[in-house]
C-alpha cells in the first residue's frame, strides 16, 4: 500500500497543450503510477505498449468524462525515461481539465513546469542542449530558427562541446605528463601542438559567438524600429505593415509620444515592429520622455526603417535623423522615402548612398516588406553553429578567458597553473551539456518551461 502511494506521489501530470478550444488536447502522466493510472480512467485491463487505444474515460466515481486516445509507453522508452501515459481527449478546457482533477485525486501530482524535461534529462534520455532546443523550439520566430533548433535537437552544439572537452583534456594530459616526467626528454613540438590546439579551440569559440549575436533574432524575433521626425509617416507604416489600425494617425506632429511594439510575420520571419515617437526638439515633458525612449528602441533594434516625407524639403530634423543612421555602423539601416504618391520635393540624391525604398500609404508598402524580408534572410543564412541561450553563449566565454589565462603560464613552464586554468575551461564548457553543480542549474533552467513539457 506505501509502495502505491508513494508512486501516486512521485508520479507527475500536466495538460500538455495549450489552454484554450481547439480540436484536441493532450494530458500527460510520468512515473511509476503512469500505468495504473490508464488502467484507472480506462477501465482496460490490457493495454499494448505504444498502441493507441481508442477508449472511454472515467472519473473515479464511473462518470463518463469522454471518448479518447490513450498511449502508453513503457520505461525507458519513453520521453523522459519513465512510464508515461497519453490521454489524447476532445480540446476545450473542461474535459481536459477533468481527466487532470480526476488523475490528480488518485494521488498524482501537478507537475513543475519543465518537470517533465528534467526527468528526461536527469534519466539520460537527454543533454541540456536538446533540452534548450525542445524549450526555444516551441518559441521559435522563425523558419530558420527552427531549422537550427532541430539540427541541435539533433546533438550538434553537443558534438561541439564533446570535441571541445577532448581537445582541452588532450592538452591538459599533455601538461600532466610533463609535470609528472620533468626529467624525461619531451618531443619539442608537443609545447606547439598544445598552442595550435587551444589557438584553434579559441578562434572557433569566437566565431560562434559572434555568429550567435549575429543571429540571436531568429530565435527570440528580429526587433525592427521605424523612426523619422514627426509627422512623416512611421504610425501609418506600422498599420500598413500590421493590416490593421494599431497606432492613432493624424496630421499633428507628435501624436505618438510613446513607443508601440507589435509582432508581425514577414515572409518567413515572425518581428517585433516598433512605431517610435517623432525625434525632434520639444519643451513638452511627456513628449520629451517618448523620443529618449525612440532613442533607446533604436539601441536595441536589429534593423532600422529611417522614414523620410518625400513631399518637403529636408530639414534640420531630417539632417538630425540621417546623422543617427550614420552613426549606427553596427545596425541593419533601410531608408524609406514616404508619400511618394505626392509632388517630389525631397533631394533624393542626398540619400542615394543609402539606396531608398520608395513607399506610399496610397500605393502601399511592398517594395518596403520585400526590402525587410531580404535583409532578415540574408541574416539567417549560413551554416555556423548557433548558441541559443545566453547560458550559453557565457559558457563558451568563460572556457575562452580560461583559455587565454592557462597559455600565460604555459609559455612560462609554469604547468601547475597551466593545468589549473584549463580544467577552469573544461568545467565551463562541459557544463553546456552536463553541468557539475547540476541541481541549481536545472531547477533555474527548466522552471522556464512551459506545464507538460
């Protein structure tokens, strides 16, 4: 009887999908109580292992809950290395709701967010890397970051860090031979081999890193700020581009004082858009407040849409503008010339290094969207290897600095101190994979998760 109890309590359950009605909704059990349990609601006394089973569902009190899918998987081939079963029921909150009340007064828990995951991970069935891949992959903002999230599913960033470790260990049994043998005659080139081998380590550390700042939008979705002087168009831009009226349009100047931020898919690419206010001089307070936050948004953009009114001459605010695109050497600038449907009174060829896009709220937005799809492909290309936490982009830096302090020693014949920085190396970049102090790290790591992942 304590035996049953026990694993009712140490068993774990989650609706898996998403709240709200839809055409199906998945509730999932893990642990030792995960068979009794399908035989409980189902009133089955056999059930075939990985066998949908199409069956009704009870509650404890024999009430019919619903007609549904149960699967059973078997330990350890399954997700999380336990017994899992699968309630695959009718979607809508009540009837899912129900089989979750009805398995939870058997004595099974409410699972953790990300429980389900740790036990995969903590049960060998997976690394921390396929465990951050599983967690963005449901996040993804892109085709391409799917895509790379799948391949790491797939164990690439592990194959990284396992070549990595070997590497760094190779050098660091070097070392550990030339303590212990000090009097023996060493080749002379193994104090070079162990130089070429971290150099490389090194330089291919670095190019995934930037690679990964490079790309980090098509993970967590490329930021795109429209910013321009007052009255040019940006809040007409941002409906356009949104197909609905999101910000208020008028011919005051300065009737965005706030910045607004919305998602929108552009070709294959889900981004943030943010409409800014005006940038402009101003005595107003709360207007004042609004360009320091355009400002900042500019600072935190992927790309800049700089948004000039084709109808007037430039001016003093226009000139301001053009001086902040000049100066943003490290961002992804497109020039818009708007309202070009008006007589042209704008110079174009002051703008020509910057190769404008011509636009209009009458004649649309087209050639805009095209331009922005461009530049998002053309940052999504390449096969690097992609770092997609900022746990682990620290990682690698931390094995980088290790890196560089053991080679000061090492030049030295300072072994000791060598030998000391480099395992410093080894923990950093092991722990991408299968941190040391495992414990705190997971509970922070998979308490990010979504219930029933």
């Amino acid at each position: 009887m304590r035996s049953t109890i026990r694993a009712m309590h140490n068993s774990i359950a989650a609706i898996a999908t998403a709240h709200g009605v839809s055409s199906i909704s998945i509730i999932r059990v893990s642990g030792d109580a995960a068979f009794d349990i399908a035989q409980k609601l189902s009133h089955l006394e056999t059930i075939t292992p990985r066998y949908a089973h199409l069956t009704s569902l009870y509650t404890s009190n024999d009430e019919l809950i619903d007609q549904a899918i149960m699967i059973y998987f078997a330990a350890p081939s399954s997700f999380t290395g336990e017994e899992i079963v699968e309630f695959q029921c009718h979607g809508g909150m009540i009837v899912a709701q129900e089989i979750l009340d009805t398995i939870t007064s058997y004595g099974v828990r409410l699972a953790e967010p990300g429980e389900f995951s740790k036990r995969a991970f903590l049960n060998g069935k997976i690394d921390l890397t396929e465990a951050e891949a599983i967690s963005k992959l449901i996040e993804a903002k892109s085709v391409d970051a799917a895509k790379i999230l799948a391949k790491q599913m797939k164990g690439e960033l592990k194959l990284f860090v396992d070549e990595s470790r070997d590497a760094l260990l190779r050098s660091l049994a070097y070392s550990e031979v030339m303590i212990d043998y000090a009097e023996e005659d060493i080749p002379d080139d193994i104090m070079q081999s162990i130089v070429t081998q971290l150099d490389g380590l090194t330089q291919r550390i670095e190019e995934i890193v930037d690679a990964s700042l490079r790309r980090r939008g098509l993970i967590e979705g490329f930021k795109v700020a429209i910013i321009g002087k007052p009255n040019v168009g940006k809040s007409s831009l941002l409906n356009a581009l949104l197909s609905y009226d999101r910000a208020i349009v008028s011919d005051i100047a300065g009737t965005t004082r706030d910045t607004i931020e919305e998602q929108v898919r552009i070709g294959s690419h889900i981004i943030r858009l943010v409409d800014t206010a005006g940038i402009r001089e101003s005595e107003d307070t709360i207007e004042k407040i609004g360009i320091q936050r355009s400002i900042s948004s500019i600072e935190d953009a992927d790309i800049i849409i700089a948004l000039f009114d084709g109808s007037v001459a430039l001016d003093k605010e226009d000139e301001k503008i053009l001086s902040m695109v000049r100066a943003l050497e490290d961002k992804h600038c497109i020039v818009a010339i708007n309202k070009t449907d008006l007589e042209l009174k704008l110079d174009r060829s002051v703008l020509t290094v910057f190769e404008p896009v011509d636009v209009s709220a009458k004649k649309g937005f087209v050639r805009l969207t095209y331009r922005i799809e461009s530049l998002l492909d053309g940052i999504g290309e390449g096969e690097e290897l992609m770092l997609i936490s900022a746990r682990q982009i620290e990682a690698v830096t931390q094995a980088k600095y290790s890196i560089a302090e053991a080679k000061e020693p090492l030049l030295m014949g300072e072994l000791e101190f060598f030998s000391y920085h480099l395992q410093e190396a080894v923990k950093a970049i092991s722990s991408i994979s299968k941190p040391y102090d495992s414990e705190e790290i997971l509970d922070k790591m998979f308490g990010e998760f979504c219930l029933g992942k």
